[in-house]
C-alpha cells in the first residue's frame, strides 16, 4: 500500500525525472555495442576494455550516474534506478569492480529506511528497499566482488544495524574469502590460448607429480609453401613415475614397464577430454592391465634390508577392526605408464610418441603396444588420412589380446568428458 | 649406560663359546642356547638370573685390564693432540705409529696371530680411553670392530694366517666398503659387480664405494659386491659375496678425503674399483653368502660404539662401564641406541652450561659435539635400529603367542573369559612379581621403589606387545610409529634393569660413592617409568594421546607439496 505513490512515480505520472528515465539514461551508455555483437556470445564475458574507452568502464559507469549525483535528495524511483543499474553493469563491465557499487550505494538515501525502535524492527519494516540492498550484495557475491569495510559502512548508513543487507554483508565478509582458498587446485587466472602452453599446464593439472617430467615431441616446420605458418602437430608427453593412486610410494617408471612384462600388450587410449574453464584439451594414456590377484606381489625378499627385517614370519592377520584398507570408492586400476596430449591426435603422431618414449624405455620396444583409440571425438587438426600403424604396433585387439572387462569407473571419453568438466564455483 | 654394557658383557660371556680367561666363571653357564635377555621382555618376562647380580670380573682380569689402561692413557693424554687433529682434518703419522705399538690395531685378534686377544670387557675398557679423540676411535673402529671382523668371524684359516698377522701389527690398515651411492640399508640395490673369469680362479671387481672410513688408509678391504649364483632351483639369481681385497691387485682407486662435520681426523673417501682381480681364495663365507657375513659384522661391531660413548662423556663429566657380542644383537642395538643418544643429550648440556665459551674453538666442547653427532647416524642410523629391535622382538614374542592370539580370536568362549577376566584384574590394579623387591628380592633395599617400577612396566610391557600383536599381526612392519615407540620402552626397561643391577652390587659391596649410583639410578628409574606408561598409554587403541594419524595426515600434505603450505601469517584475504 505504502508503495503506490513510489509505483507511480516509476511510471512517471507525476512527472519529473522517472526513474525508467534514469534508467535509460544508463542503458543509453551502455547500448552501443561497439564491435563483438555477431559472435553470440554475451556482452558481459568479454574483458572489460581499457578506462580510456569511453563506451564501457568505471568512466562510463560514473559519467552514467553522475546526472543522478548532482541531483541528491530525489526520493524518486530509486529502488528501479539500482535494479535498471545492476542490470547495466554487466554490459558495462564494472559487474566486477566494488567501486562502482559503492558508488550506486552512495545514491541511497541514509536515514530513512533505518528502523527506529524495536517494535518497528518487528515489524519487517521497508522490506522493498532491503530487497533492494540484498540485490546489490546478491549481484556482487555471484561476480565475486568481496565487499569492503567501506561497503559494509554504507550499508549501515543506509539499511541500519541488524538489517538483513547488514547481516548478509557480513556472512559474505566470513565466507567469500573463505571460498576463495576453497580450490586446491586453482587455475591460474589468465589462461594460455589452446596449445602447447595450455597442454602442459592441463598435464600439470592431470598428473602434478614433481618428479614427471614433460617432453615436447615437435617436428620442426618445414620450408614448403603449403605448411608455411602452421603448428606443426606436436605431442607433449609427460613420463611418469607414479601408478595408479596419488601419492603411493612407487618404483621408478622404467622398473614399472619393465616389471609389467614384455608379454602382456600396454594400450594407448584416448582421447580423453579436459577442460581447462572453456578450453578442451584431449589426451591420450599408455597404460597396462592390472596383474590377476596371483602375479601381484613378489615375496619379499629377504636379503633386501641389512639392518632390519622387512617382512616378519608370523602367522598373525591382521584384525578386522583395524583393517582400514578397503575402500569401496577406489578402483583397481592398472599402472598408467605416461601421459599425452597431442596437437593432432593420429597414429603417426601417437607413434612418434611412442618412439620417444622407448628412448628411456627399451622394454617398450619389445612389448607389444595396442592403439584403442575412440574415432567418435576427433580433435580438431586431425589429419584425414588413415590411420598407419607405427612400429611395433599389433593392430586392434583380436581374440587373442582381447582384454578383460575394463574396471567399473574406468571412464570413456564420452564419460570422461563429463566428470572432467568444470563446475563455476559457488554456482 | 655402563651398566647396561655390564649386562651385556655378562651374557656374552656366558654365550661366549670361544676359550674365555676365566673358566671358573665359565663352568657356572651352561653352553646350552639361552633365549636372550631383551626378547624375553617382550613376553613380559624378567630373567633376572642373568642380571642380578651384576656381573663381575674377577681379580686377576681386572688387575691386567688396569695393566694396560695405564700406559694407554698415558700416551693419549701427554701424546694425541686433538686439537691439532680436528684442525688439520688429519692424524699424524707418528701418533698413528704410536697406537700401532701399543697394539691398539690389534687388539680383537687372537694372539696366536698376533694380536692382544683381548677379552671384551678389556677391550671396551680400552675403548673408553681410545674414544677421548672421537678420530682416532673412529679410524680404529673402522679398521678392527668391521674391517677386519670378517675375516674374524667368517675367515678361514688360511685367510686368518694370511692376513690377521699384519693386520694386527698395524702394517696394514683394513676397511669395510658396503656402502654406494644408491644404497645404505638396502643389500638389494648394490652396484658393484664381481664377474667369475672363464677359468674360474678370480673374479673381477668393478663399481665404486661412498664413504669408507680409512679408505685412504687402508690396504686391505672387506668388499661387498653382486655375484652370479645358481640357486638350489637351478635359477640364476644376483646375490652378495663378501671378498677381501687388497690394493695390491691392482685398478684400486681412492678419492680425496671428505670434509666433514666432525671426526675429521678419520679418513672418509670414495673407493672406486676398476677390473680388480680377486682370486676366489679371497672370498669371505661362501660366493652368494654376503648378506648373511655383512649382517654379522655389523651386529657384532655395534656392541663397540657404546663404550666409546661411554669414554667422551667420561671426560665430560666421568662415569661408566662395558658391553658384549653375538646374538645379543639385540642388546646391543639397543646399547647403541641408548648410548649415543646420551652422550649427543650430556655433550649438548655441557656446552650449553659453557654458554659462549662452549661455542668458540678454543675450547675443545665444540669438538666433542661435532664428534657425539656422527654416533647416532654411523653403525646404523637411531631409526633404523629402533625398527630392529622392535621388529626382532615382535618376531620373538609373535612366534610364542601366535596360538594364544588366535585362540582368542576364534571366540573360544572360555579364552574369552579369562581374557576378560585378566583385564578386569589389571584394571583393579594387579600385583606384580617377578622377584626383585621384596624379603626374598634379588634387588638391594634402598632400590625396592626403583624395582617395583620396573617391574609394573615389564608386566605391562608383555600385555602391550599381546595387544599389539592381535591388532596389527604381521602388518605391524608398516606401523613405524608404532614400533618406535615399542623400542623407546624396551630400551628404557633395559637401561632401567642394567642400572637398578648395578646400583644394588655397589651398595650390596660398599664400592665408593655407592650413594651417588642409588640417588642416579631412582632418578633415572623413575622418569623412564613415566616416559614408559605414557608410551605405553600411546599405545593402546583409540588413545587420546595417540597423534599419529593426525601426524601422517600433515606429513602427507607436506609431502604433496614439497613445500611448507601454510599461509604467511601477514597476508590479508580482504
């Protein structure tokens, strides 16, 4: 009832500066798009350009409200001018700068939608303009602005101690720093473009063993007028030292190979997909079927360790209760020998890789090696011709070297592509 | 801690086979296989026969001990200067020949060869004076407790005729060479390959050794390296032969001597061998059986480490007693363990009360501290060794329960009771005997508290190892923490017994002072009481004051990063 008259203000009847007028005078600034408009993709996610363009930025923003600052003590449509505003800010692109809404917070009137006494606190007083107040913070929390103890001093102005934009300043105040650290693994926030700089970063990312060490397999760019200019499809490869699960104490990666038999074939798989935010980067494994229960583990020796004994002769298990090995969430896995990812995912190059690879390991050149590579997500660059099979190379599993059931949760790229991907945080 | 040798001198006497001084002692043992002492423990059982009393040498052993402690100790103190040692990082050639006429180089071999042939407790007597200069202890350590004990111990005749007559006269100096680059503990990881020539009379060394103390020195090497070795299953297998090497077969190399941190007058090189020819009269033991010799020899020369602890603090403060040999390996482990912590523990006191004087170079503390450090990380590194003893123990005391503890666990309702029922016992608070304290108490009356202690703690000692052990059963080689702290109270429990056996024969006897060893002993008994049942209470499952896994969990973090994660107390997050 009591926000008739501030409808119809909204709507201008009474004449004066409406509020959409306000309003518009923003959206004034911020409709000309200067440029990108074809590409479909929103405004809002390209970075903002630099303060001296006069379309976009802080300037922009404030050359927009300052009509509305020279004018203080309107009690007009103020709650549409901060909603016209906040939808503004996007296309500006100040949606991530706390100055500008502190700015918009200055326009609000201090005073008067302070609660005073108790009893009217009860009464959920100005729910509008706390709605409004909770806009603000709502909008600022989802951009990932972290307020200030100034935007906290103007919400108290404004809103009153014990308001609910107060009380939510505060919840942002103890959690948003809170969640920034809540990533441990964080990308960095510029990412390189798509290639060798984002493929190793996205290896760091899949493996990030210090002692792996990153190999970059590139063919030179050869003089001939048709490659002239392009990337030649190169492979990173990473070698590994590590098996299946993270941070288990583990032989060296030769010793693995070499352990792992030269008459069991290893497989290359992939690709797999990984997401780095909106980049996709495909990689491809070398991996190893886990040994059957029997082969697993050799005796201990027992001229290993000449100070003390590594393995007791007792007939004693170990009890139930204490036995905290077994997890259901973890799958038996096979030892991954090494890592890809290639500019161009086709046998030749896959091959080269292979090649390099049995530089360090010359296991690797007696094992037969098998190509299980999924055709359905092609990356972008493979080359059209068919596929020739490298050195060493058994073509595609017969009966012979058919493999056992791959283990439950062992993903396909389809899958794979789906756990892989990004989620924002905090949405 | 002498003490502590005490007991060990008194059950390697008694294990002794060899010809000993003294047979009248000698017809009170039986030359049946005794299980030792220390095991014993981990069942919760006190052989207090061997221990109390505390042994004794006789008259005749002691006036001869003393006969050749003076001259020793004469020509240590007017006639070894360490200072100069530790300065120059060298010793000299004539305080070498000094020792080499006292026949310090010899003092372990028999004297048909050559040698002093002296008895253990006077060669850790001997030990004692020898360790005032940490260098010259060391470089004799080096050369007679591992560098020649193999041809000791595992030599035959002819290799003992060959090479101890020289060896002991200290014309030619040996050293021991185990260890590579890419292996200290561990035998599988050896590098140095010895290949048989075609007509079967030599093999050819090649590989390179790290660390060899008298590796300058020393003419005569006991070497370690893989052989080929058709097994019983007719499998070729790598295994380890110990050879004995002498630099004149050629294509021996040494490297320069490394600077070190402390005892710098010893010589610490690199040996490299290049195609040297050993001929297969040379090898030590069996071709394939090196593990088993180096094992040997390195058990048997720890027992000499804890009297040469005893002899630095000796000078520090003054104090202490003698040590032992075979299959008290495990004692001696635990000498060493004990005693080199002690000493690192009083040397860092002493110049701690020295305050800066202790820090400046001029005077000596500095250098006993740099030389206490190298105690606990040589002869097998503290850690290593509390694995051994924890898990010989284990090994001992698993075998004798296993039947009990899988009773239990198959829910025999009978066991179960009982089992129930002695912990109930315990809980009201059970009355131990093992007959130390007491009217018919072996222990000296001013010690009943001391004993009683000791007494509580072993009965809980034996309930502990059986807890553990239907816990973890054979997993419990994973549990380090575990087992660590099982070597901390088994080592107290035995210093305890050794210094209680010692104090009640003073005071029983009227030595001088016995008042002083009573005072130490009741103190030192009962913080080794507390330290022991807070162990103990560690052990026990779902203890509060268990942190173990809250220590994993941070080691593990600290490992993923390889860093240290926390924040800088200083950043701002807004």
């Amino acid at each position: 009832m009591r926000l008739h008259w501030a409808h119809a203000l909204s709507r201008g009847l009474w004449g004066g500066w409406g509020p959409s007028q306000a309003a518009r005078s923003v959206s004034r600034h911020s409709s000309r798009p200067a440029g990108d408009p074809a590409s479909g993709a929103p405004a809002w996610r390209d970075p903002p350009r630099d303060a001296q363009d006069s379309d976009r930025g802080p300037a922009a923003f404030a050359a927009a409200l300052e009509t509305l600052e020279r004018i203080p003590g309107r009690r007009v449509g103020r709650l549409e001018l901060v909603a016209a505003a906040l939808a503004a800010m996007p296309a500006l692109g100040v949606a991530r700068e706390r100055e500008a809404y502190h700015r918009l917070l200055r326009l609000l009137p201090r005073g008067p939608w302070v609660p005073r006494g108790p009893i009217q606190r009860l009464l959920a007083p100005f729910p509008q303009q706390q709605e409004c107040g909770l806009q603000i913070l709502e909008q600022m929390e989802r951009y990932g602005v972290v307020p200030d103890a100034e935007t906290r001093f103007l919400l108290l102005g404004v809103f009153g101690p014990r308001s609910r934009p107060v009380r939510k300043c505060q919840r942002m105040l103890y959690w948003l720093p809170r969640l920034r650290h809540v990533d441990p693994h964080p990308l960095p926030s510029v990412l390189p473009p798509p290639g060798l700089a984002a493929a190793r970063l996205g290896l760091r990312r899949i493996a990030n063993d210090p002692d792996a060490r990153i190999t970059v397999y590139q063919r030179p760019v050869p003089d001939e007028g048709d490659n002239e200019g392009s990337v030649e499809p190169y492979i990173v490869g990473e070698r590994r030292g590590t098996q299946g699960n993270p941070g288990a104490q583990s032989p060296e990666q030769q010793e693995l190979l070499a352990r792992h038999g030269t008459a069991r074939p290893v497989f290359v798989e992939g690709p797999f997909s990984l997401w780095l935010r909106s980049t996709q980067l495909w990689y491809y494994v070398l991996r190893g079927d886990p040994l059957p229960p029997h082969l697993r583990e050799d005796p201990p020796d027992p001229e290993r360790s000449l100070y003390y004994p590594l393995h007791l002769d007792l007939d004693l298990e170990r009890g139930p209760w204490d036995d905290d090995d077994f997890d259901v969430d973890e799958v038996e896995e096979g030892p991954v020998f090494a890592l890809c990812m290639a500019g161009a995912g086709d046998r030749r190059t896959l091959g080269k890789w292979i090649a390099g690879l049995q530089e360090a390991n010359p296991v690797l050149g007696r094992t037969p090696v098998v190509f299980r590579l999924q055709d359905g997500d092609p990356p972008a660059g493979a080359t059209g011709d068919p596929p020739t099979p490298p050195l060493g190379v058994v073509p595609p599993p017969s009966a012979v070297l058919e493999p056992p059931d791959l283990p439950r949760g062992y993903g396909h790229s389809t899958q794979g592509g789906g756990n892989k991907g990004n989620t924002a945080p905090g949405e | 801690m002498a003490a502590t040798r005490g007991l060990l001198l008194r059950a390697l006497r008694a294990a002794r086979p060899g010809p000993v001084a003294f047979p009248a002692v000698r017809r009170l043992r039986t030359a049946a296989p005794r299980p030792a002492f220390a095991k014993e423990l981990f069942l919760g059982t006190l052989r207090k026969e061997e221990v109390f009393p505390y042994p004794e040498i006789s008259n005749e052993e002691l006036a001869e001990i003393n006969q050749f402690v003076g001259p020793v100790e004469k020509f240590f103190s007017e006639e070894v200067d360490s200072k100069k040692i530790d300065q120059d990082a060298k010793i000299p050639p004539e305080t070498l020949k000094g020792l080499k006429d006292l026949g310090l180089f010899g003092m372990q071999i028999p004297e048909e060869y050559g040698g002093l042939g002296l008895s253990n407790t006077m060669y850790a007597r001997l030990g004692e004076i020898t360790s005032l200069d940490g260098s010259i202890a060391v470089t004799l350590a080096a050369h007679q407790a591992i560098g020649l004990k193999g041809i000791l111990i595992a030599g035959t005749d002819e290799q003992k005729a060959k090479y101890l007559p020289r060896l002991a006269s200290g014309e030619h100096i040996a050293a021991f060479c185990l260890t590579e680059p890419g292996s200290g503990s561990d035998a599988a990881s050896i590098q140095t390959r010895a290949t048989l020539s075609e007509d079967g009379k030599y093999f050819l060394l090649n590989g390179s050794k790290v660390w060899i103390s008298n590796g300058g020195l020393a003419s005569i090497f006991t070497v370690f390296a893989r052989t080929e070795v058709v097994d019983k299953d007719g499998q070729l297998k790598d295994k380890i032969t110990a050879f004995i090497v002498e630099r004149d077969f050629g294509g021996v190399t040494h490297g320069k001597p490394e600077d070190k941190l402390g005892i710098r007058g010893s010589n610490t090189c690199e040996v490299h061998f290049e195609n040297t020819k050993v001929p297969i009269e040379n090898v030590i033991g069996e071709v394939g059986g090196g593990f088993k010799v180096a094992m040997n020899i390195l058990n048997s020369g720890r027992f000499s480490m804890g009297s040469a602890s005893a002899g630095m603090i000796k000078k520090l403060i003054g104090m202490m007693d003698r040590p032992g040999f075979p299959d008290c390996s495990v004692e001696a482990a635990m000498v060493k363990v004990f005693s080199s912590e002690g000493a690192w523990t009083c040397v860092s006191e002493a110049l701690q009360i020295l305050g800066g004087l202790g820090y400046m170079k001029d005077y000596p503390y500095e250098r006993y501290l740099r030389d206490t450090r190298i105690l606990l990380i040589f002869e097998g590194t503290n850690e290593i060794l509390r694995m051994y003893i924890a898990l010989t123990g284990m090994q001992y005391a698993g075998k004798i329960l296993t039947d009990k503890i899988k009773e239990i666990k198959k829910g025999n309702v009978g066991v179960a009771l009982g089992e129930a029922l002695s912990k109930l016992r315990d809980m009201m608070g059970r009355k131990v005997d093992y007959g130390l304290v007491g009217d018919r108490g072996v222990v000296h009356p001013s010690l009943q508290e001391s004993g009683k202690k000791l007494e509580e703690n072993i009965y809980y000692f034996g309930t502990t190892v059986r807890g553990l052990l239907t816990r973890f059963g054979k997993t419990i080689v994973d549990e380090q923490l575990v087992l660590k702290r099982v070597a901390d109270i088994i080592i107290n429990l035995y210093a305890m017994t050794a210094a209680i056996s010692r104090a009640s024969r003073s005071i029983s006897i009227g030595l001088r002072n016995h008042d002083h060893e009573v005072l130490l002993t009741n103190i030192f008994c009962t913080e080794a009481y507390f330290k022991n049942n807070y162990a103990m209470a560690q052990l026990q499952k779902y203890a509060d004051e268990n942190l173990d896994d809250c220590i994993k969990k941070a080691a593990k973090q600290v490992l993923e990063k390889r860093a240290y994660i926390c924040s800088h107390p200083l950043d701002r997050t807004f």
